[in-house]
C-alpha cells in the first residue's frame, strides 16, 4: 500500500492543490479534501472534462501513501476525496484523523 503510487493535480501558478470544498454541517465553514486519482489518465480527463480551458495551468504528480498523509497534514486538509470516476464525478469523501475512515 505504501508503494501504490496515487496522483493529485497541482497548480502551476500558486502551488496549491486541486480540492473539493464540502459543506460541514450544522456550520458556516467548508471542510477541503485534496482530490486523489487512481491513475494518471483519470486526472487528465477530469480536468479535460471539467475544466478544459484551464487544464494547462495544472501539473500531474504521482504521490505514495507516505507523501500524501504529509501533504494533508502540511496543507491541513480535513482528508482526501478519491475520484473514482472522472467523466461523470463520483468522489468518495475519506476524513484523515489517525487515519482514513468514511464520511
């Protein structure tokens, strides 16, 4: 698991990285979950379907477990959102507190 390589896209311009911002409920604010890709060609067609015009402004980096747990604790994400299929989104919420668990 900690050798699956996983892929997150990137901005080109500020450094940050591609993310859902969900409402929290029963409050004001929005909690972030970087968006993870299985496979490369899933982040290309994510951002080829859904936001075409600005695809060029993002990079594609293959990440492992390791780096990932480091990249939401750095950035202080509330988990990941794991894009299981790109064309027609279907994302799955996973909340990182000691570990990934469903939302």
């Amino acid at each position: 698991m900690f050798s699956d390589t996983r892929y997150i896209l990137r901005s080109k311009q500020d450094g940050q990285y591609l993310v859902a911002r969900v409402p929290i409920s029963g409050q004001d604010k929005l909690a972030q979950y970087v968006l993870v890709f299985n496979e490369n060609y899933d982040a290309l067609s994510y951002l080829n379907t859904h936001a075409k015009d600005v695809a060029h402004l993002f990079s594609l980096e293959g990440i492992n477990a390791v780096q990932l747990k480091s990249i939401i604790g750095r950035w202080g994400f509330n988990g990941i959102g794991l894009v299981n299929e790109p064309i027609q989104p279907n994302v799955q919420f996973l909340s990182y507190e000691k570990g990934f668990y469903d939302r």
